[in-house]
C-alpha cells in the first residue's frame, strides 16, 4: 500500500462517502475510486460495500485503518525528519575542545545548543589540541573545535568566544614565586614544560615569541599531554610553564604559583573554528547558537 493510497482509504473510511472524501483530498471523485480499487486489486480483497446510499467499511477495511494511519505518520515523519535535517533542526555535530581551560565555554554553548535545538545532538571530543583539533577540521573528523590558534588556513574560519591572559607558572619553591608579576627574561635559564606543538598552537608559539623578544630559546624539559599534567610537573618542580588564567581557576595543584607577565602582548583569543565547506546543516545552528552566546561581532560566517 503506498502512501496516497493510505490517505484515500482513510479519507473515505471516515467520511463513509466517496464525494466528501474527495472533497476532503481536494480531488475529483473518479480518481479517487480508482485509487481505492487499485488498492483493493493489490491487496485482493474488498475494503468497502458500495451501494447508491452509503458505503461500509468491510472486516478487511476494518483491519486496515490502524495500519494505514500508521504509515500515513510514518511518512509524515520521515518528512519532517528530511525538511529538519535540511534547515539545521536535526542532526550531529562533531564538536571538539581541548579540556579544562575552555570547559566553561563548551559547557555554555552545550546547554544553549540544547534549549534552542534540542534535535541537534553535540558530540563531545575532549583532548583536540590546538594542532590536532585543526587538523580534524580539515580532514572533516570534526564539525567544529574550541581552542586557540595564532594562525589559521584560508579555507577555516572563525569567531572569538573569549580573551584569557596567559601566565608563568612556576613552583611555589621557586625564588621568583613570592613577586606580583615577572619579566619571561628572567627564566631565560630554566627548563620548560610545554603542551604538544604543531601548527597554529598558541601557547607554544607564544612562548617561543616571547622568549625570542627577551633574547633567549626556551629548553623544553618535558611535553606534557594536557594542561593538567602541564600544571602537575610544574608542581613537581619539573620546570616552568606558560599557561593560562582560565588553566588556573579550573586546575587544581599544590605547589604551584601563577604570575603575570612583565610584557605588552599577553591576552590570547579563545576561538570556535570551522571548516568553511562544511555543509552539515547542523552546524549552521551550532554557529547561530554560538554568536549569540558570545555575542561575537566578527561578520565571518560558514
């Protein structure tokens, strides 16, 4: 039975009458016996008694009603799942983040994304570094990703999410740790502990631009997977770390001091990149949900 069939038997089984059941379908009445009696030669078996006065419903056309209702919202649904996918209102979004230091604006953006499409499903991916999670950007492995980048490919684009402050961290044992700020310069002889690096990492690269302004080249000691281990081997008196504020209020080690740094160019954009040839429907609504969340003025778009 196919579907115009399923809305013709059903029109008539309630109407009880072939001229108002067209009328109801915005038909003519002779096309729409024949649709019933091509139906019925299908299914072998009368589904009304006919005569000059009503029209009954037969044990057969009894039966069939549930089973016509059912595929007529089957296939209303499967339309309405189509035309959602299509606008954005439904579907999957790969959506990738490094860890703790932007957990606050994934999460923000998670609940948001939720309440306004609540048939677009986010999937998490934790550990996407600044390299890795471009990487998977441009492979087509993620939808969309949190982090920082100082530099980015023509074919991604983006839109600012936040500004956080990098800082030194340094053991608590360490002579410096008692200052209200410090200049890089003045650990141009210490050991460094460092994220992952690859192209576009913020935090390595500006580290390695600030220690270049102050006239050294950081010796990398340890490189750590995530922020927490980072934040961990400073307290172990591993060496020391460019890190971040946001590291700092959501990481939680003993023996380690946080310090500004003596130097011009120390804010660094948290940013939510996409690929510009994406064209998961989805994602158009992730974006619309993000710039309001962040009320981000960049006039890039998808």
């Amino acid at each position: 039975m196919e579907v115009q069939q399923a809305r013709a038997f059903i029109a008539v089984a309630e109407e009880l009458h072939f001229g108002r059941a067209a009328d109801r379908l915005r038909i003519a009445q002779p096309p729409l016996s024949r649709l019933i009696k091509k139906l019925e030669q299908a299914l072998r078996a009368d589904l009304f008694v006919r005569s000059t006065r009503h029209v009954e419903l037969t044990p057969v056309g009894e039966a069939l009603i549930e089973p016509a209702r059912r595929l007529i919202t089957s296939s209303e649904a499967a339309r309405r799942t189509v035309q959602d996918t299509i606008s954005g209102e439904t579907g999957v979004v790969e959506f990738g983040f490094a860890g703790a230091s932007v957990n606050e604006s994934v999460g923000e953006l998670a609940r948001q994304v939720k309440r306004r499409f609540p048939r677009v499903k986010l999937e998490l991916h934790s550990a996407q570094f600044s390299h890795l999670g471009l990487a998977r950007i441009m492979d087509g492995t993620l939808d969309v990703v949190i982090g920082r980048w100082e530099f980015l490919p023509a074919e991604v684009t983006s839109i600012v999410v936040g500004v956080e402050e990098t800082l030194l961290a340094v053991p608590a044992t360490h002579p410096l740790a008692t200052r209200s700020s410090i200049s890089i310069q003045e650990l141009a002889e210490e050991s460094w502990i460092v994220l992952p690096s690859g192209f576009g990492a913020a935090l390595q690269n500006r580290l390695r631009s600030l220690a270049m302004s102050a006239g050294f080249i950081p010796r990398v000691a340890h490189t750590a997977p995530d922020s927490w281990t980072l934040v961990a081997l400073v307290g172990a008196e591993m060496g020391c770390a460019l890190t971040l504020d946001s590291v700092r209020d959501n990481v939680k080690v003993e023996n380690v001091v946080f310090l500004p740094i003596n130097a011009s160019n120390t804010s660094m954009d948290v940013q939510l990149i996409w690929n510009r040839t994406n064209n998961n429907p989805a994602l158009r609504s992730v974006l619309e949900t993000a710039r309001r969340v962040f009320q981000d003025s960049d006039p890039a778009g998808a």
